[in-house]
C-alpha cells in the first residue's frame, strides 16, 4: 500500500473502491501528518474535526452499498477565505477571527455534495492582501521545501498544504496570481478559471472583479476534475456564467494545431535562473510537437498599477462593513460613541490591509478618481483587448509564473513596492478575465521553478491538455523533505 | 429674491413580494425584531447581492409615468459611508454624471394642479437601509435590520417650486400616481419620504431631512423660506447645510453633522453586472391608467364636474370605492357627491388624517345603500349623515341601521297631523304670526322635524301644516 497522504485523487478513488483502505484509515493518516508537520509549514489555521466523522459515515455508505459520490473520501483544504457552514471562516485576520458562517459557499457545498470531505481550513494573507502569506494573523506559512523560505501567496496554505501532502487538494482563491504564485513556490498545480466560470458565492471578497476560486493539486488531471466539480452558472451569484461556452473533448489534430506564444516582456524581467527554466521548457514543449515561438504583449508596464488601483479601490468598500457591530472579536462597546468604536475596531486590520484601504480610499476620493481609477478601468480593457489579439494568432501564451525564485521569509516585507512586482506576470489574467495555469517546471537550489500557461476566456481545456503533458514529460518526481 | 426648491423623493416598492437584493419580505411592518434577515441583506462576509427583477419592472413604471428618457444601459453603484444601520457601510443605488444615463430615468416632466410643470431629474433604484431605536432612558442605540435592503426608488425633481403650497400639491400628485400604477402603497407609514432643497436668491442651497409627513413638508419649508429670508435682512450668511424638521415646535434645525462635505466615493458595483436595456421589454410593460385619464375618463364616461373628478382620483381610493360603488348601482353624480363631500369629510377630519378607507369599515355597498335609500326617498340627507358616521365607525349596513333606528321617513299623515296639533298647542303665537307672515310656516316646520328626529316627509308636513292653518297653497 503506497503511502497514503501521497496519493491524488485517482489514487484516493481505486483504493477505497478496491476495499484497500478505508476512508477514515485515510482521512486519519492525513490527520497523523498535520499533527506532526504543521508544525514547520502552518498551513492550518482551523482543522474540520467533523472529518473523522464524515469519513465514517462515507464507510457506512460504501459498506451497505449505496452509491457514493465520485470526490467520495477526497480530503480537500479550503483557503480560509471562503465560507464554510458552522467552521470558522477568519480570512487570517483578528476582525473575523470568531467568525462562524451560518452557510455554504457554492463551492465547499459542491464538494461536499459530491462526498468530498473538508478537512481543515487555510492560511493566507490576510484577507488574501499579499504575495507570501506572511500577513496572516495566525503566524507565516512556510515553504514545504525550505521552511526558511516564503511559501509564496495570497493562497499560501493552500499550495504548502497540498505540496507536503496534508490534503488530497485544496482551493485557493487568485485575485491578482493568489493561486498560481504560492504553486509556483510550492511547486504544485493551480489553476485560476475564467471569470465567472466558477461561483464566488461564499468567497469573502477582496476584489469583486478580479477574483475566481479555483482548485491547487498534486497534478493537473486533480485539477481538472476539481474545476469541473466547483464551475458553472450559480443562482447566487449574478456574475458567474454557464459552462455552456466551455468545451470538454478534445481531438486527435488538436495537439499539431496549437500555437504557443511566450510573451516576451515577461520573460525579459524575470531572473536569470527562471527565465533559464522556462526557455528548457519551451524546448519540452516543441519536442512534443507545439508550435512556439516569442511575440510580445503592448502595455504589460501598465498592468500592475491598473491593477493594484482597481483592488484596493474594491477592498477598500468590500472592508468597510468589518465595524465590529454584528460579528468580530471581544471589544466592549461601553463608553464609546459609534465613530470612536469604529475607529478603534478598524485598527485592528493588520498593516497590508490598512495600507490597500487607505490607497484604495484615496483613488475613489472625489478629485482623483478620473485620474486613477477611471485611468486604471482603461489600461484594463486595453490589455485585455491587447491579449484578445494575441489569441487570435496564439492558442494559448506562456510566461513564468512569477519573475522571481522563493526568497527568504522576511526579505520584501518591508518594501511593498518590490513585494508588488512579484504579482507582474500574473495580474494580466485576472485584469483580462481569462484562464491560467501555473504548472512546476523545475528547480533551482531546490526551490521550485513554475510555468503560467494563459488562454483565452472559455479556453480552461486547451490549458488543462497542454498542461498535462508538459507534466507528463518533464516527469518531476521530487518530494520536499520534512 | 428667487425661492428654489427641489424634492428628494423616496418611495419603497411594496408591492412586490421580496427585497431589492434577497428574498427577505418586502413587508418588514409585521414582523418581530431582526426576524426579516438573511446573509444578503445584513451583508456577511462572501454573500452576494441578486437583483430583484421585479423591483426592476416597478421602478422602470415609474420612470415611465413620469415622463423619463431610459436609457441603452443601467447599472448600480456603492455609496460608501458610515452608519450603523448600513450593514456593508455602503449601500447599493446608482449614481451618474449630467451627460451619461445609466440609472432608471432621467429628464422626466409631471403636470399638477393647473397646468403647473416640475422636470425629473432623475429616476434611482436603491437599497433602504436598517433603523435605529433609541432605548430611552439608556445611552444605548439598537438596529433592526428587518428593512434593510428593502427596495426605494428615489425620485429627484429640478429646482422648479417657489411654492409650498405648490410642493404640496405636487406631492399629492405623485402620490397619487404611484398609488394607479400599484408600485407603492402610500399610506403604510414610511412607504414614501421627501427631502426638499431650498435657496434663496443668491444664497446656498439648504437641505431639509427628517419630514415626516407630506403636510409637514409644505410647513418646514415656509418656516424655512421665514428664517432664510429674515438672515438675508439681516445681512447673515446663509449656510449651505443639512437642517431637520422638528415635529413638535413647527421649526427646522442644525443637524448636528461635519462640516465638510462628505465623499461618498462612489464607483460600479462589481457583483452586479450592467442591465441591457431593450426597448421592447419596456414597452412591453404595461402601465395602469394613470390619475390624469382617468380623470377625463370620470368627466366623460360619468358626467361628473372637473372638481368632484379631481378629488376623487387624488385619493385612489376614493376613485375606486366609486367605480365600484357605480357598477352597483348607476347613480354616478350622486354616488360621488356622496364620496366627496361626505365621506371625504370624516377622512379630513380625523384627528391623525391618515385614517385609511380600509380602518374606516366602509365599502361600495355602503355607499351604494346610502345613495339609494335618499333617492328613493326613504331617508333625508340628514338622516344619511348620521347613518354614514356610524357605518364608518361599525360596518354595518345602512338598511340594517334602518331598522334598528327607525330613521326612515314618516309619510303617514294621520302621524304627522297628530304632532302638528301638539307643536300648534305649544306654539300658539306662532300660530297666530304664521297666518300672517308665511316665513314663520318654517320656524313651526322645524318644531315638527325636531319631533320626529327629522324623520317627518318635509313636503307632506309643510302642506299639513298650511291646512290647519287655513293659509292657501
């Protein structure tokens, strides 16, 4: 019997069918792993102690025979920032740290109709303001192959948990590369879908317009099956669209047929050993037959600060309601008038948060909002109505997923600014609304290297397909050592 | 100087079954405390808002009666402030610029009273906030949420009154335009609301808040167009400020706020996507006869007087306790004679004056028995009076009150020649004056009525009482 915590989905599924272990056998052995690693990683910030329970009731099920969903047993990490009925939803921060949702996102309930079990919930930067997880208010996630390094975020716990093997898989939430930085770090899988494709119902929100949930595993084919679970058109929530658009098959002539572009710009800011990485791998990926070759994205310089304009302008309203008066921490009201508890609660946000809504507020303030906001809503629909182009001549558009390797814990905290840039390449997709993959390419030093396989609205297939056999080829077998 | 004045007006839509944005009641009156909530509308972490369409239909009416260009696109947008009865301290309304239209409508026009005209500016669909109760006797505020969310439509008119008494008109107008169009009913209390915006001359604009009534809108503006106009001859500064209309001492006052004008930074609401508009699916609407019709209609179709048409369709209920009241029995003058200057009467002169038809027990069959009784005689109009007083206050039916009162007409002469004799008895100077001076025939008449609680035949009595007198026809 392989060693259970390690297996994916597909592994999970064979064995409970073929009576080789139970559910709870496995659920408990990923239980036994948080309890002796988590200690080094944090990934958790709260453990579902429901799962043993819910894993039972699945043997019951099995065992008297009745059907069983087809997640029946998979262990999934939920991101902290979407909400899970009667478990603690804190967003890592001290304003929601005693929060309890009285429902579902559409998401967690999806996985939980198909029998998946919830095992725990997630570390991320406070309310997923940041690029490495070290904003939390329940202590820094660390890298699962050096614990000295950033786990990369806003979804940081969400990659180290799946990487060092606590949970089947996990979702993440990407506002601006919150999915694809931290699996790039982690060197796990992680995909950010089409806008609308997957409902936000439940997702506590930081950027409204920019946001999607998506799944981060082991491998693509997990990925694949977690997005086909959790998309689609949701009543509760008026932009999310029908999978009617999205095409599931694919076909023999497929493969020959695609063009892959690698956007130059990105590549030309990005760290020697990293753009060394991703070149090797467009090798790979001519030798299995695509057409690459470089072409070049106008305005890509634009980009970060249209995008750090339009998410902190969101956040800053999004974060207004945390006031302290119908849910939050201990803060006794005695004495205060209203304007003075409000002030007092909100200086609880930790320092990140604070700085995006003050920027956020200063964009929308009378006087500056043509000149930043408005500006940052151009340079939005000029980007995406540049990348619209490029599909049109290309299938799909490769970058490194991050311009830089993991660094030391510590090192950027104190300069915004650099800590930004990491976001560079990543924003374009959720500026432009479009699907993107970030899949491990290699190492350097041991730390993990990962490609961004972009496509456009609608194309998640096209990505998953490519994806899978560039996985398939470079055949990475490494394991962090805890 | 000038006097300009502009309405803020707020109206919810109470006629549709939920909240703007979830599924909570539209109707919070009836229930307990914060029982009418749900994620949505107190705004938890991850809930979204969903767009209630037919709030959409209602407010796109509205806008429709009232004249408005719609536009190609509509969107909502977030008014961000705080308060403690705004759960996401923003709310969710829409907002514009002069050139763009992206809200319900804009640049509408409404005609009242003779001919008078107000331009919309602006038609908006937007969520109504929770309410504070103050404990009293404690420091301490509480919030219910149960109205929170509950869809408003605030209507903005141009600055085009230097009249209260023309506002007053107005808002009876609008009242009664919403009320045909079945979006809002008008007598719940708080259903609809009204700011108004006041400046004279070359002064600043002053914003009144807090009126309760529409009566007292007409009051607070004279009051401030008084105050205003008393600083400008004294050379004071007019103040560009809020000022709140305090019910018991008839005065407007400072509110307590900031100086500075607040930023309500508004921007798009990203969790709602644009509305295309499409101009068949609005035409396709179909609009109720509005109050101006009808009132034709009633001139027309029933020969009735533009006066009595006017108050009958000012009041929709009115008009329609005579519609039905009609159908009935075809009496349509008297019937609405009845309406107006009866029944009318005992809803003014309650005492809060906002006694509603419902609370007042009286329907079509009333009024149609009333009617029908003093044309064919068998009461006086007196007598209808007292009866139409008690069926407000009882329900009961007029033939009913008949019967138990004996109020119908005395027509048996050999009854009434007995009372004359015993009023000539009584009277009898004034017999012996009545056989010169006819004018004294009526003083004996009256003698009689009172006799007989005013249920004495007049015609038969006074022809009686000139026979035992021996004065001639």
């Amino acid at each position: 019997m392989a060693h259970l915590p390690m297996l994916d989905i597909q592994g999970v599924s064979n064995g409970i069918r073929d009576g080789n272990f139970t559910v709870e056998e496995y659920i408990t052995s990923l239980l036994n792993r948080i309890e002796k690693i988590d200690k080094k990683i944090n990934a958790f910030i709260t453990i579902n102690k429901n799962a043993i329970n819910q894993a039972k009731e699945i043997d019951k099920k099995i065992k008297n025979g009745r059907p069983i969903g087809p997640l029946a047993g998979v262990a999934v990490g939920i991101k902290d920032n979407i909400s899970t009925m009667d478990l603690k939803t804190t967003c890592a921060s001290k304003m929601l740290s005693e929060y309890i949702p009285p429902f579902n996102a559409t998401v967690v309930q999806k996985l939980v109709d198909n029998d998946a079990i919830i095992i725990g919930k997630l570390n991320l930067d406070e309310f997923a303001m940041g690029s490495t997880t070290e904003w939390s208010y329940f202590g820094i996630t660390r890298n699962p192959w050096n614990t000295n390094y950033v786990c990369g975020g806003s979804s940081g716990g969400s990659a180290a948990s799946v990487s060092s093997h606590m949970c089947t898989l996990s979702l993440g939430s990407d506002t601006g590369g919150s999915i694809r930085c931290p699996a790039s770090f982690c060197s796990v899988v992680g995909l950010k879908p089409t806008y609308g494709m997957v409902s936000r119902y439940g997702l506590i929100s930081y950027s409204n317009s920019l946001e999607q949930i998506g799944p981060i595993g082991k491998n693509t084919s997990d990925v694949r099956k977690i997005f086909l679970t959790i998309s689609g058109k949701d009543i509760n929530d008026d932009t999310s669209l029908d999978n009617n658009n999205y095409n599931l098959t694919t076909n023999n002539y497929f493969k020959k047929k695609i063009k892959i572009g690698l956007i130059k710009e990105l590549i030309d800011g990005a760290d020697q050993d990293v753009s060394n990485c991703i070149y090797s791998s467009l090798n790979t990926l001519e030798n299995l037959g695509f057409k690459c070759e470089e072409t070049s994205l106008k305005y890509t310089e634009y980009a970060l600060a249209s995008y750090y304009t339009i998410a902190t302008a969101e956040a800053s309203s999004n974060l207004a309601r945390y006031d302290n008066i119908r849910y939050g921490f201990q803060l006794d009201p005695d004495d205060y008038e209203w304007n003075s508890y409000f002030s007092e609660t909100r200086g609880n946000f930790g320092d990140e948060v604070k700085r995006r809504i003050i920027l956020g507020t200063y964009v929308l303030s009378s006087g500056y909002y043509g000149k930043y906001y408005v500006k940052a809503q151009k340079a939005k629909s000029i980007i995406k109505m540049e990348l619209k182009k490029l599909f049109k001549k290309y299938d799909l558009l490769i970058s490194p997923t991050v311009p830089v390797l993991p660094f030391k814990i510590g090192e950027k905290i104190d300069d915004p600014l650099k800590m930004y840039l990491i976001d560079i390449n990543t924003v374009l997709a959720n500026l432009s609304g479009i699907p993107a993959i970030s899949v491990p390419a290699g190492f350097r030093d041991n730390l993990p290297i990962g490609i961004q396989i972009m496509g456009d609205e609608f194309q998640e297939e096209k990505i998953l397909t490519v994806s899978e056999l560039f996985e398939k080829s470079i055949n990475i077998n490494k394991y962090p050592n805890l | 100087m000038t006097i300009k004045i502009g309405l803020e007006i707020h109206c919810q839509l109470t006629e549709i079954q939920s909240k703007l944005f979830c599924s909570c009641f539209s109707n919070y009156r009836t229930k307990d405390i914060n029982e009418n909530i749900c994620p949505v509308c107190v705004g938890l972490p991850g809930s979204l808002p969903l767009l209630n369409r037919n709030a959409l239909n209602h407010a796109i009416m509205i806008s429709k009666a009232l004249n408005c260009e719609m536009p190609e696109m509509m969107m909502f947008s977030r008014k961000n402030y705080f308060y403690p009865d705004l759960p996401k301290n923003f709310q969710i309304t829409q907002y514009d610029t002069d050139e763009t239209n992206t809200c319900i409508g804009k640049r509408g026009t409404v005609y009242y009273g003779d001919d008078k005209k107000v331009r919309i500016l602006r038609i908006q669909l937007e969520e109504d906030p929770g309410r504070i109760v103050y404990e009293e006797g404690t420091k301490q505020a509480l919030i219910d949420y149960n109205r929170s969310g509950v869809a408003l439509v605030e209507i903005v008119t141009a600055p085009d009154f230097d009249d209260p008494k023309d506002v007053r008109l107005f808002l009876n107008k609008i009242t009664s335009i919403l009320a045909h169009l079945n979006v809002c009913r008008t007598d719940l209390e708080g259903s609809i609301r009204c700011d108004a915006n006041i400046s004279i001359g070359e002064g600043k604009k002053v914003e009144i808040k807090n009126v309760s009534s529409f009566k007292d809108v007409e009051k607070a503006l004279t009051y401030e167009i008084a105050r205003q106009q008393t600083m400008n001859v004294h050379d004071i500064e007019i103040k560009a400020e809020t000022r709140h209309w305090d019910e018991k001492r008839k005065i407007t006052k400072q509110s307590r706020s900031k100086e500075e004008v607040e930023d309500y930074r508004y921007f798009p609401e990203p969790d709602i996507p644009k509305i295309l508009v499409d101009k068949k699916y609005i035409s396709s609407l179909k609009i109720p006869e509005l109050p101006d019709d009808r009132k034709l209609r009633f001139i027309s179709q029933f020969g009735l007087s533009e006066h009595v048409s006017q108050v009958l369709i000012d009041n929709k209920e009115l008009g329609d306790l005579f519609e039905s009241a009609v159908k009935i029995y075809y009496s349509p003058v008297s019937i609405s004679n009845w309406i107006v200057s009866d029944i009318l009467a005992f809803l003014d002169f309650d005492a809060s004056g906002k006694k509603t038809l419902e609370e007042m027990k009286i329907n079509a069959n009333h009024i149609v028995e009333v009617a029908r009784l003093v044309d064919e005689n068998v009461i006086n109009r007196t007598v209808a009076k007292s009866i139409l007083s008690r069926i407000i206050k009882t329900g009961e039916l007029p033939s009913k009150i008949i019967n138990e009162k004996q109020v119908s007409l005395i027509t048996d002469e050999k009854l009434l020649s007995k009372t004359i004799c015993s009023v000539f008895d009584k009277e009898k100077n004034a017999v012996e004056d009545a056989k010169k001076n006819p004018t004294v025939i009526n003083y004996l008449l009256g003698k009689v009525m009172r006799e007989t609680s005013g249920r004495a035949d007049a015609k038969i009595t006074l022809r009686l009482i000139r026979k035992n007198l021996g004065v001639g026809r």
